[in-house]
C-alpha cells in the first residue's frame, strides 16, 4: 500500500464568515447581558431589553463592515476597527 499526502486548504472567506459570525454572537451576549439587568429595574420585558440592546450594537458593526467593504472585501483590519478594535503596529 502506499501512503497518500492530502493537501487541505483553508477557505479564507469561510474563516472570516465563521469569524465574523462569532465575534457577532459574543457581541450580541455581552450586550444583552447589562440590558437585562436594566430592564428588570425599570420594569420593561427583560426579553425585550435584551433583543433590542444586542440588535442594535449588531446592526452598528454591520453597518461599520459594510462600509468597510465598499471595495468587495474585508481585511482583518477592517473587522477588528469594526469591532473596536484598532491594528496595532510595531
């Protein structure tokens, strides 16, 4: 029998869906979090607190990555300014 090598490649657009998509899910978390607490002591639905804090902070990074990619993609850069987070250079 010979042994055979097999090369797998990486899909970088997948990498950065699946990137994009987590870092979307924690930030939606980490908002909604604060939201619920909110919404307990000022008497409104604590579902609905925490939908609308964790949408909203969504929408802005949506909104910041898409326009970022008026070119047709997006750099790592461009989605960590996105997320608030600034390249740092050496």
């Amino acid at each position: 029998m010979s042994k055979t090598s097999v090369n797998i490649q990486s899909n970088s657009t997948i990498a950065k869906f699946f990137d994009l998509g987590q870092r979307l899910m924690s930030l939606f978390i980490a908002t909604a979090l604060p939201a619920i607490t909110g919404g307990a002591v000022l008497g409104v639905s604590v579902g609905k607190s925490a939908l609308m804090a964790g949408f909203m902070a969504v929408v802005q990074v949506v909104q910041k990555l898409a326009q970022a990619s008026t070119d047709g993609s997006l750099t790592s850069e461009e989605i960590a300014e996105a997320f608030g987070k600034t390249s740092k250079t050496r």
